[in-house]
C-alpha cells in the first residue's frame, strides 16, 4: 500500500461507524418558490434554445414568417440566428437577396417583424456564411489591404567562406536569419538587405539562409478575410457588417435582437497566420527583439528554444485577443447588447494553431461559446476550457453551438439529449443547434434540426423545454469546484513549431508528455469530481489568492475554493507560476504532479531555476530517468505534494483523498458498460440554493447512493417533464463536526436530474 492512503477520509467506510443516522422527518426550513416552481415547468423562452437557420435559398416575406411560426409552435424553438450562405462553387445556392444588399435588409425586416409578433428572439450572426470577417466579400473586394496575411519562409544552405547575393521574396520582409548548422550560431542579416538584395559574406561553415516575409493569404471559403489581429482592418470590418445593421435596426436592439454571433475567427486552415505590427508587439511584451529568433518558429536554436517559442506564441495571443474578440465585444456593449461566438478548434488538444490561447481570446467577449460539432463526443474532455474561462472572467453564461457536421446515420432524438446533457454537467447553459434550414430538401451540414425532420420533429418541442428547464437552473451563480488544475500552455506553446512532418493535423500537435486533456477525462468521467482549469500566467493575479492550504478565486459571483492542485504531464512551465505554486506548497497546499515533471522555464535562461524548485516541491529531480514510483513530500507546514509519474484513475483519486473530502461522492462509482454516453454532474450554488445537476447520456442504468456535503433539505426536479417533489428518503450523519446528507440516486438511460438544496 502507498503510504499517502493512510490519510484517506472514506465516507463509504466511516458513514456506517456514525453515532446517527436518520431518515428525514424534520419541518422544513425552506420550500421552493412558487415563481421557480411554475418557471420550470414552463420555463421562459430567453433559456429555450435558439438555432441557426442557415438560409439556403431566395427568402421572402412568406417564407420567413412559415417557417419561425413552425419554429416556435411545432418545435418549441424561442428565436433563430438567420445564418446567410455564399454559393457553393458545385453550384449550391447561397442566400438571396444578396448579403446586406437593400433588398436583403428589408427581408431582415421582415424576419424581426415576425419575431416581434410571435414573441421571439433574433441572433444577430454577423457575416455570409463562415468565417466571420468576410463582409460578404466586400472587404476583400474594396480593402485587399485588410485581408489576412500569412508569414512565409525562403530558405537555402550556403557553404562559406562564400559571397551571398540574393533576391527577397515578394512581401513585407520580417526577418532574415543565417544559422550555422552545427553551432546553432545565428546572425540576423536585416541590416544587410538594400533594394530587395541580401549581399552577406557567408563565415566559414555551412549555413541555412532564412528569409522570413509576410504576404496575403489564401481563402479557404468564398471571400478573403479580415486580418483579425489588425484593429485598423477589424475597424473596417465592423463598419461594413455590424454598423449596417445598426443603422437599419437599431431601435430593435436589446429587446428582439439581444446577441450577436461570429463564427471561426481564428487560424483553421491558416497556420502561420501573421500581422504587420508582430515584430513591434513582440518587442513591447517581451523586452527583446524577435528577428533574431524566427528560426525557432522552425527549427531547434538551442537551449532557449521553447521560452522562444513561447514568447512568439503568447504574442500572437495576445494580438488576436486585442484584435477581433475585442473590438466587436466593444461594439456590442456601446450597443446594450451581448456577443458570442467561437474560434475554431476551441475544445482540441492544442490552441497554437487554431485559436492561441482560447482563456485569452474569450477576454472581452460576453458569453463565451464552445463549438460542440464533427461528432457526438468529440472533443469532450476539452470544453472544460471554455466554461473555466468563464469562471476566470466571472461570466454567468456560457453557450454552446451544437450538433454540428454529427453524422445523419447517427443522429436521433436521443442524440440531442446525450450532447446536451453531456454540456451542461462541463459549464454549458445557452443552446445554440446547429440547425435549422431554409430549404430542408438541401441540408448542406447534416444533420436538420428542425420542425421540418422526420427523423427529429417529434421530439423537439420536449427537448426545448428540456433545454429550457436546465439553462434557468445552470444560468448564473457560483460552481463549485474544488480541485484547480493547470492548462500548460507554456508546453502547448514551447513545443509547437511550424510545418513539423509529424504535425498529424491543425489542433493536435503536442508533446508526448501532454495529457491535461486525459487528466479533464478522468476527473469528470472516471473520479467524477469537478475541477477547474487555471490558465498559469492568470494565476498569477491576485485575483488568485492563496490561504492557508488553499487557492481562492476571488470573483464577485462565481467565488471558488480550491483544495488541490494538479499540474499535468509537462517539460516546460513559467518560472514565475512555479514559485506561486510554491508558495501554496509552503502555505499548506496540497500539489500533485500527474505525469512529466517540467525542467525547463517558459522565461530564457531560467531553467536551473526550474529545476531547483521541482526538487525543493516534489523532491524528484525533474531530468532524471523516469521511474513509475510515486514519490510523497511534505513540508512543516503541512503542505503536501505528490509526484504520480503514470496517472491513472485509481492512484489520481487516493491522492485527491489524502487532503480533500469530496464535495459529491458516489457509492458505488458507476462502471458505464460502454463509451456512449457518461455519468456526470454539475454543482452550483444560485440565490441562496445548492442545485445539483446529475446526467446519465449512456445506455446504462445508474443507481447509486450520492453523498453531499450539508445537512439539506432535497427536492427533485426533473428537467424531462417539468415535476419537482421532495425527496423523502434522506439520511443525514457527520464526521469531524461536518455534516452530510446521503441519498438514492436511480437515473434511466439517456436522463438528467436536478436536486435543489436548502441547507437546514
């Protein structure tokens, strides 16, 4: 047995050696409103779900106002996001009337006409088709100037000694580099271009000539896009799309039209996407100049290679924060309303080349959204990203584009259930579905969400008021997780080079070593304890304080209390976010390693530094050979780390039980018979209510008996049907002056459940 079991607190164990254990006969302290018990049986329509309706085909005023009356009446749907398409090159229509055109504008009209009279809501989606940014292509037509730009690398080997005489590449030249391939030795040759001519006598050696230029991109839809990291371009955007709806319907903004929405702003299909002020901001962030340090995007430079990398990477995060997200965030509170939208890849492994850095770029933007499309369960472990970056910026809600590209053979009524359900137990509680169609015979992205599929029309009325039901109970208030766990961006971003031949795809491209998506996994689906991520340069706000054995997060609304730490597999981590999480250590934390232990330093120069307090935390020197032997340290002032080198389901929750009582446990910890569908949960704390929300996607019965911190008074609420009734078999007991409350949970295949809680 490893010695840190012996601190183990087991409820399962200790309950049956309690003095009492009773079942619930008290008076009742609290009963629920009756406000809350009438808004969820008929839950208002700000919280049903509210699609796209992509318009593929010629709208008009007829077909506009069928079509949102089906959408309420038949399928329970409380607004729509029109969603107008640019035409296929196979000769797929797009939307008519053209995009923004006059005749375009007063279709619109007609939409936010009927949605006035049926009571509805307008999503106000913010280009033609996908990307956002396009303009309907109109910035491209009028303003190549503002479209992305990519940066390129033109490379030769060079024998010296030599003379150097050479042509630059067409575009705005960023760097030119001569690196020894031996010694790694690097000379920047900027200074030695003049009239589009390198001239450089080449050393002795053989040297790999890099010129590094930035040009016009590509596009991988119908238009150009925006530079979404130039404000001056982002600007431009913003008057041709944004201020035209403005200046046409304004009056109907925050009452018909509430949100906006922009789609894929970021860099799929555009790795390298670059800006014209890079070098200057990579200069003011990081203190030193970058053009002698491009070849790092590439190649290996020496020992500072990934700090580098990092801080080129971090720059690019930064700007696409300040660029896009920013400026239409701005411009929707100047208008009293909220935007949402996502980057692309925002649940993958890695944000380097789709979104930089998915805390940062959700920054300014009201509702953070994940992007939940391709498949059912794809991406799963990772919109735990979006909704912690909610809790970090203290934002109530948290939305979801969903159903997305699933596959028509799989898709079923209890697909919209399982995806749902699945989101809510990770920080989802705003339903975009992915969606509606003009021209139902013509569903371009599978599958049809609408009143008008065969396959789904019955069940959706009940699904929306499902939906409905879950987001008035999820909306707002403080979650509580106890566990915080690290995003190791510092890895993501050291470790990411560009053009790898072992790159498998955009998004995917980390190190061996990286598994904090696998750690999210086995939180949620295997221990089934809620956690939170910690972006690491954020931890070191004081917006993160550390008490004694503890990191508060010291929000207005969404406060939370975190009694264990875990940093995952990782070679690299900032020196700075390192001596906070020894300072917990220090102050009585409790800090777990799950994997790979860093040893080198996201800041140039400081690995020693690393290395050194690795040891003095974990008591494990960092380089040496692995070993599968979990290594205990503690310190005098109770702090606790463990170095858990193989995680894995069992040995990750034991040391989560040598400091922390679980705030939910479950006896017996279900054992789903397959992988469709997981037992999960959500805790939060909402207008003076602890509400519990418990969801069962699988195929599976689940019974089990759930123990919760606090003597409780319980009601069940069923988000299925709309019933709420008190639960009268409860027992109550307590350990060390802390109180509990033990209960049966029975939950049915693909079935959620909602316990509402008064503390007595």
């Amino acid at each position: 047995m490893i010695i840190f079991y012996k601190e183990r607190i087991n409820l399962s164990i200790l309950i049956f050696s309690v003095g009492f254990v009773f079942n619930s006969c008290l008076s009742v302290n609290s009963e629920l409103s009756e406000n809350l018990v009438n808004d969820f049986k008929n839950p208002p329509k700000e919280f049903k779900p509210m699609p796209f309706w992509h318009i593929n085909g010629e709208l008009t005023t007829e077909g506009i106002r069928k079509q949102m009356k089906d959408a309420k009446e038949l399928a329970g749907f409380s607004g729509i996001s029109v969603l107008p398409l640019a035409p296929k090159n196979d000769g797929r229509p797009g939307t008519t009337p053209k995009f923004l055109s006059d005749d375009y504008l007063e279709r619109f009209q007609d939409v936010l006409d009927t949605a006035e009279e049926l009571e509805m809501q307008v999503i106000l989606y913010d280009d033609n088709d996908f990307p956002s940014g396009m303009a309907g292509g109109k910035l491209g037509e009028l303003f190549p100037q503002h479209t992305m730009k990519r940066l390129d690398k033109v490379e030769k080997i060079v024998k010296g000694p030599s003379s150097l005489k050479d042509n630059i590449p067409e575009g705005k030249l960023l760097s030119a580099v001569a690196m020894n391939l031996e010694t790694l030795q690097r000379f920047e040759l900027s200074d030695y271009v003049e009239n589009g001519t390198l001239k450089w006598q080449v050393p002795k050696g053989t040297w790999r000539i890099m010129v590094f230029v930035m040009v016009k991109d590509s596009y991988h839809k119908a238009f150009p896009v925006v530079d979404y990291m130039d404000t001056t371009a982002v600007r431009e955007m913003i008057r041709m799309t944004y201020d035209v709806y403005k200046e046409n319907f304004e009056s109907y903004f925050g009452n018909t039209i509430k949100m906006t929405f922009f789609d894929d702003v970021g860099f799929w299909k555009h790795p390298r996407t670059w800006t014209g002020r890079f070098n200057e901001k990579f200069q003011e962030l990081n203190g030193y100049d970058p053009k002698p340090w491009y070849p790092a995007l590439w190649y290996d430079v020496g020992p500072d290679t990934e700090a580098v990398r990092h801080a080129f990477f971090n720059t690019r995060a930064e700007l696409l924060a300040e660029g896009f997200p920013k400026l239409v965030g701005e411009w929707t509170r100047t208008n009293g309303l909220k935007d949402t939208g996502h980057p692309p890849g925002n649940y993958d492994p890695t944000p380097i080349d789709m979104n930089a850095d998915i805390f940062k770029f959700y920054r300014h933007t009201a509702i953070p959204l994940t992007d939940a499309i391709i498949g059912y369960q794809f991406g799963q472990n990772g919109h735990k990203l979006i909704s912690s970056a909610a809790d970090y910026y203290d934002k109530p809600v948290v939305s979801t584009e969903i159903y997305g590209a699933y596959k028509e053979q799989s898709i079923d009524s209890l697909i919209l259930y399982r995806s749902a359900m699945d989101l809510f137990s990770r920080g989802v509680n705003f339903v975009v579905p992915h969606g509606m169609w003009y021209n139902p015979n013509e569903v371009y992205i599978p599958p049809l969400v609408s009143p008008y599929s065969k396959k789904l029309a019955p069940a959706l009325p009940g699904y929306s008021n499902f939906v409905g039901r879950s987001c008035m109970l999820l909306q707002g208030g403080k979650r509580v997780a106890n566990i915080g766990v690290l995003y190791p961006f510092e890895e993501l971003a050291g470790w990411y080079r560009f053009e790898d031949p072992e790159n498998p795809r955009q998004g995917f491209f980390v190190s061996p070593e990286t598994n904090y998506l696998e750690i999210s996994g086995l939180l949620t689906n295997d221990i089934r304890q809620d956690f939170t991520f910690i972006h690491p340069e954020y931890f070191l706000d004081n917006k993160y304080e550390i008490d004694q054995g503890s990191v508060l997060l010291n929000n207005s609304e969404n406060k939370q209390k975190y009694s264990a730490l875990i940093l995952t597999g990782c070679k690299i981590i900032s020196l700075k976010t390192l001596q906070k999480l020894k300072d917990y250590y220090v102050k009585g934390g409790l800090v777990i390693s799950a994997g790979q232990l860093p040893f080198k330093s996201s800041e140039i120069g400081q690995d020693e530094k690393v290395k050194a307090l690795i040891l003095e935390i974990f008591g494990v020197d960092p380089t040496a050979t692995a070993t599968s032997k979990i290594k205990v340290n503690n310190n005098t002032s109770n702090g606790k780390s463990i170095h858990i080198p193989n995680p894995n389901e069992n040995n990750l929750s034991e040391a989560i039980k040598t400091r922390l009582v679980y705030d939910i446990e479950f006896s017996p910890n279900p054992i789903l018979s397959t992988n469709l569908g997981k037992f999960n949960y959500i805790h939060k704390i909402k207008d003076g209510k602890d509400i519990y929300f418990f969801s069962n996607s699988s195929d599976d019965i689940i019974e089990t008996e759930v123990t919760l911190k606090g003597k409780l008074d319980l009601h069940q609420a069923n988000p299925h049907n709309g019933n709420i009734q008190r639960i009268e078999n409860i027992s109550y007991f307590k350990i060390n002056n802390q109180e509990y409350t033990k209960c049966e949970l029975i939950l049915k295949p693909v079935s959620s459940i909602f316990w509402i809680a008064y503390q007595y």
